[in-house]
C-alpha cells in the first residue's frame, strides 16, 4: 500500500486507514446496532490488508469504539499506529458534552490509554474546538501530555485555520483531521493549502459521505435505516441533496467500472488526488468493508477520470441551485 508521511512527524500512513466511528454501536450519533465479534474481527482483517494505522475516539459509542480496539489490540502481534481523541465526553443521559478544560483533558487521556491497553497514544486529537475559548488551554495539557511521555504527536479535527495558528504558538500541529469528499470540498478553500504551507499533515475522514458515495444506497434503504441511526438527522440523507447524490452516483459507475474499481474505492482515491492529503479515513464495522476499500491506497485516479468526475460534480451543484 502506498504511504505518506503525516506532516512533520516520523509516522508514515497507508494512504488508506481503519475508521472505528460505526464499530461504537449505539449512541446519540450512532450507526445502529452493531455485533461486537464482527468489529473486532474488523480490525486484524485491516491490518493483513496491509493498513498501518486505526483512528478512534472515546465518545464513538461512549468509549466502546477503544474498548474493542483494545480487544484486537491484545490479540494480535501486529503493532499499528493509533489515533483517537478528546475534547467530546457523555453525561448520564448518555448525550454528548464538549469540554477542553485541562484536567478533563488529562483524565481523558488516562482513561484511552487503559481502554486500548497501550501505552503511548501516537496521535491525539482535539475532536472539535468547542468550547473555542479553551483550545489553548486543552493543548498546552496536551504538551505537558507529550513531555510525559504518554502521547508521541498532537493533532487536531475540524478546526479552522485560525484556531490552528492560535495552538501553533504553544506546541506543534501535526495534523488535521477536516471531513473532506465529493459533496464536500470545504476544505478546499483555505485549509489545504495552508497545511501544506506548514508542513500539517491532512487526514480526511468521511470520505464516501457516511456510505452515499459507494453505491449501496437507494431511497429504500435510506427507509430501512434503525431508528437511531445518525444517518436520518444528517441533510445529505434529505432532499433534494439525496436524490441529487443518488444521480451522481449512477454516473460515477462508469468510471469506476471502467478502471475495475469499486465506488467505494472511486471515492476514496478521488480525495487522495489531492498531495495535500496524507491519508483518508474508511470506515468499517465488518471484515469485507475494509477488504474492499483498502485496494483504494494503491491507485491514482488519471488525469482523464478526474476532469470527469469534476463535470459530474459541478452538474449536481447546479440541480441544488
């Protein structure tokens, strides 16, 4: 699989890299419910596939998503590269609560450590900057995390540029972690260059919309989605920007089936065009998501297929005008 290397740091990236958002279960931005086996069977399956790395966060399933990454973490001698988060908790009701306060970051990132069962996070990342008057605060315990030993790099997700020049006074940003896809380039407008600019590494997470980019939607699955599926509240489930999608996607098939690739894999390295990019995040609950998106890492979309996908993406954005 290919690699690159995120930002400043020594770690070196598949390209393609294990989501651990869905294997959580049940929570208030949940994917339904979700069979523990088959996560953790998920995980090895990714790394035979060649994948080096696996990002998680405390909140995925209010800190099951670590748990069984822990799990898999014990029973295999492989030895891959861990992101996961703070800055998002839980209250009693089980709804999610931001906080960037020092000392909660600090017990957050004990409380990681134990669930995966390691002993050095290799990226810790700001989940949101929310409350925004409290980054600086969160990342100057961040590097006193880092000095300790516990944490090798610090990263931050979905901040704007502004927000990351703030932190870069305190410690280093290694990277960001912006949603990035076809039916969203925001990132595109200021934050890719200026992470390339200083040297930021860019790993994309979302980068086949929550599965409306591979393929294997239609309205009626988007009826039969659990009732706690998160999927339901988002607009990009909602139209007009669903049917929109769905046409899109009809197009996307040629090319991809043109190359004896899959949407998935189309979208995938569509986000990895970009050199900015150091790696995109593939979300999988099942061993047979990763073995399908994995083979993304090692194909660069031509110049031919990109200036296709680009008339395709700019006659949606007209039907939604």
């Amino acid at each position: 699989m290919q690699m690159r290397q995120l930002g400043y740091t020594d770690l070196k990236l598949t390209t393609v890299g294990l989501g651990t958002w869905a294997m959580g279960g049940p929570w208030q931005f949940g994917w339904g419910p979700q069979d523990d086996d088959e996560a953790i069977a998920a995980i090895p399956a990714a790394l035979d596939t060649g994948i080096n790395w696996i990002d998680t966060a405390p909140v995925y399933g209010l800190g099951h998503s670590e748990e069984l990454v822990g799990k898999a973490l014990k029973a295999t001698s492989q030895k891959p590269i861990i992101a996961t988060k703070c800055s998002l908790l839980w209250n009693e009701k089980r709804e999610k609560v931001s906080c960037l306060k020092s000392q909660s970051i600090r017990d957050e990132c004990h409380a990681s450590l134990k669930r995966l069962g390691i002993e050095t996070i290799d990226l810790y990342q700001i989940h949101w900057p929310e409350p925004d008057e409290d980054i600086e605060q969160a990342w100057e315990e961040m590097a006193a995390l880092v000095q300790e030993g516990k944490i090798r790099f610090l990263g931050v997700s979905n901040f704007n540029v502004e927000q990351i020049k703030r932190l870069q006074k305190i410690h280093p940003v290694a990277s960001l972690q912006p949603p990035y896809s076809m039916l969203h380039r925001e990132v595109e407008d200021e934050l890719l260059d200026f992470c390339a600019q200083n040297n930021i590494g860019v790993v994309a997470y979302s980068p086949m919309q929550r599965g409306l980019l591979t393929g294997k939607f239609s309205q009626e699955r988007l009826a039969d989605l659990p009732l706690d599926d998160h999927r339901r509240k988002n607009p990009d489930f909602h139209e007009p920007q669903f049917t929109a999608t769905l046409e899109l996607v009809e197009q996307l098939k040629e090319i991809a089936e043109r190359n004896g690739k899959t949407l998935a894999q189309l979208a995938l390295s569509w986000v990895l065009r970009r050199p900015e990019v150091t790696a995109a995040i593939a979300g999988a609950r099942r061993g047979r998501q990763i073995l399908e998106t994995a083979p993304a890492s090692d194909w660069n979309l031509s110049k031919e297929d990109i200036e296709q996908i680009e008339q395709l993406l700019a006659e949606r954005q007209a039907k939604l005008k």
